[in-house]
C-alpha cells in the first residue's frame, strides 16, 4: 500500500488564511472612534493620533495595532514557506511580511501626542520639541506604506500571471480595482500631509488615509480568501491500493 500523503500543506494553508483575516480585522480596530469619544476628528486627523501616547485610549489602539502587525507577519511568512514559490509571489510575500513588521515597530514607536488636533503639539512640532519617536513613527509609517502598496502590486500582478482561473481568480479580478483605488487614497493622503505641514489645512487629511487603510484590509480579506481556496484545490488525494500480482 502506498504511503498516505501528508495533509500538513493543506492545513498550513488555512493557518495562513487565518492569520492574514485576523490581521485584517485586527487592521480596522479604528472604527471604534465610531463608538468611543476619543477626541479626534476623524475628517482631519492621522489615523495614528489615536494611538498617541497622550490619549485616553492610546494603549487599546497600539495594542491592535501591535496584533494586526504580528498577525499579518505571520500570515505572510506561512505562506511564504508554503505556497508555491515563484519570483512574482516570493517578492509580493516577502512585501507584505516588510508591511507586518513596520506596523509592529509603529505600534512599539506612537507620537507623544496629536498634532492635528492639538495646536500645541503642532507648534511643538514644527519648532522640533516633540520626542524623536515622532521621526521615527513617520520612517516605520512610511516603510508600512511601502510594504503594503509593494505587497498589492506584486501579488496581483502575480495572481494576473500565474492563476487567473484558479484559487487566486478572485484576486486576478478585484485585485486591480483595488490597487488603482489604493493608490488614488495614497495620492491623497500625501497630498493632504503636505499641505497640512505646510500650514494649509489638512484637505480632509483624516478621510483619505481611513480610505487608505481600509483599501489594505479588504486587500487582506480578498488575498485570505485565495490562500483558503488554495488550500482547498491542493488537498491530498486518498491513497490507491497498489494492486497485488
């Protein structure tokens, strides 16, 4: 009788897809200013000004900002190690895992309080009083932003050329619609940080970059549902008696 194929793949899969949904969820835990009186406009203010260490519920948004990093690193990281590794899908994991470990260094590096909000700490500031966590948030932001936007354009490239009809369809489809949209909320975003710290108002600042964020974890929601497909179209097949002379 033949040996039974091992059903850890399969499996390993499925942790992935895990993984990467939680991190999506984990990703989204600013809608709670929807519920909570936090105090910050969420039309002009950086999504991270939630996490500010002078906030009242500062701690809870870098906690899951902490976890959506974590989860997505190892979400990316699993499915490096066990998907089909071809150059497009290497690269975009290896992305996607560079977008995890900078939203964990940016959970661990929070602003000492929020500038768009607070014109003290907006004068501080600009005057170069404010801790140097404030530089190093806005390096690890701008690395996440990079892993991230790297990490869509990759994968769907990736989906686009290798998988078009199988587990990776849906991403194939929506994955483009999604990236363009991605980019367009980038666009704004950065646009709207500049005029901000060039004293012209922020330009809706705080509606791109929740547009932003909310594009990569719909990302994350779609690129999970292909990694689960995935594990379905490889499941072992039961094994054969070996006919007997």
């Amino acid at each position: 009788m033949s040996v039974t194929p091992t059903r850890s793949v399969p499996v390993r899969h499925r942790t992935a897809a895990v993984l990467l949904l939680l991190g999506a969820l984990a990703y989204t835990a600013w809608v709670l200013e929807v519920v909570f009186a936090t105090g910050i406009d969420p039309v002009q203010a950086y999504v991270s000004e939630l996490a500010a260490a002078d906030q009242p519920l500062g701690g809870l948004f870098r906690a899951t900002d902490l976890a959506a990093g974590l989860l997505v690193t190892a979400g990316a990281l699993v499915a490096l190690l066990t998907l089909e590794r071809r150059p497009w899908t290497t690269a975009g994991w290896a992305a996607l895992a560079l977008f995890g470990a900078a939203t964990v260094l940016d959970s661990r590096l929070p602003l000492s309080c929020a500038p768009t909000s607070d014109p003290a700490c907006a004068a501080r500031e600009t005057a170069g009083l404010v801790p140097a966590t404030h530089t190093a948030h806005a390096v690890s932001s701008s690395l996440a932003l990079t892993g991230a936007l790297a990490a869509l354009l990759l994968l769907t490239f990736a989906a686009r050329r290798y998988d078009r009809q199988g587990g990776w369809s849906a991403l194939a489809r929506f994955g483009p619609p999604l990236v363009l949209a991605e980019l367009a909320a980038t666009f704004w975003t950065l646009a709207s940080a500049a005029a901000f710290t060039a004293g012209r108002g922020t330009w809706a600042l705080g509606i791109g970059q929740r547009l932003q964020i909310l594009l990569v974890a719909l990302y994350l929601a779609l690129l999970a549902g292909c990694v689960a497909r995935t594990a379905g179209h490889n499941e072992p097949r039961k094994p054969k008696r070996e006919a007997r002379p």
